[in-house]
C-alpha cells in the first residue's frame, strides 16, 4: 500500500507540472469556408475547365508536403500542414504529434 501511495504522489506531482494544451478556437464560417473549398476542389477534378479553381482550392488547403523514409524502411511516410492536416484529423479521429499534422499511418 505505501509503494501504491508513493507511486499516486509521485504520479499527481508530475500531472500538476504538465502545461493544459491550448484550446483549439474555431471561427463560426469555418465549416462554410470549407465547404465552399472543396466543392470547388471536386468539381474541378470532375471538369476540365475548371481545374484553376481546384488548383487553387488545393493550395488554400495545405501549407505543406513532407515526405520522409517511413521508420520500417517501406517506403515514405506523408505529412500534410495546413487546414487539410486539421480537416483530415477531424475526420478520421487519427492522433497525430501536433494537431496541425496529420498522417494515416501514425497513430
């Protein structure tokens, strides 16, 4: 019981020095905003004359693209920067180290 005891001390001395993460603050046309983006980004995949349109839907999305060697040695892992990252966390549930990355095969 006393090994359990120390144990709870030493675990909520190590809580209490842990910073809360900051809240993630979303603006009410956010879902709109997005919406409208990738709207555009389908229809443009599905027309080419409007491929502009998905080009730009595209880089509005995302920041940026790093590719690095997965850790087994098969291949590269992808992380996405941006508002897709975020999107694509929302969507799947996937924990990711930050939440501005996302990338499937991390968990």
């Amino acid at each position: 019981m006393n090994d359990l005891d120390r144990c709870r001390k030493a675990l909520e001395r190590e809580l209490a020095s842990v910073e809360a993460p900051e809240p993630v603050l979303f603006h009410p046309s956010m879902a709109a905003r997005y919406r409208e983006q990738i709207t555009k980004l389908i229809a443009g995949l599905n027309q080419a004359d409007q491929m502009l349109g998905s080009k730009e839907a595209l880089r509005d999305l995302i920041d940026r693209i790093v590719l690095t060697p997965s850790e087994d040695g098969a291949g590269l892992d992808i992380d996405l920067y941006g508002a897709i990252a975020g999107l694509l966390h929302l969507a799947t549930g996937v924990s990711s180290a930050t939440d501005k990355k996302a990338s499937p095969d991390k968990s």
